[in-house]
C-alpha cells in the first residue's frame, strides 16, 4: 500500500493462521480485531492500523474501500 489517506476505509481479510507467529505479530493480528482464518474486518486508514497491518502484511489481504 501507498500514502494512507486518514478518511478512508481498509478490509483487512487474515489469509493465514497467526499459529506459530513471533508473539508481537499475532497481537497486532488480533488488535486488528481479527479472529480466525478467511475473517474480514473493516478498519480506518490509520498510522496506527497500517503499523499493525504492515507487521502481519504477510497473512494478511488489504483492500481499499
């Protein structure tokens, strides 16, 4: 992803399980607000949820809205 944009929209869809992920990875997953596996949530374009996208970007699917 590019420059965030502070009023849009991100779906966030966890492709892989957090299982076995270095602790830090797997509590932004669920700071996220995500679950399980093929779970979709929807969160602001923020500094803070790109942070915690950008430590997990490799289980995750991100989506601009």
């Amino acid at each position: 992803m590019t420059a965030s944009n502070s009023n849009g929209k991100l779906k966030v869809t966890q492709l892989r399980s957090s299982h076995g992920q270095l602790a830090s990875i797997a509590a932004s997953v669920r700071g996220l607000g995500l679950r399980r596996r093929h779970h979709s949530v929807t969160v602001s374009d923020t500094p803070e949820n790109r942070g915690m996208i950008n430590a997990a970007r490799h289980m995750l699917k991100v989506e601009r809205i």
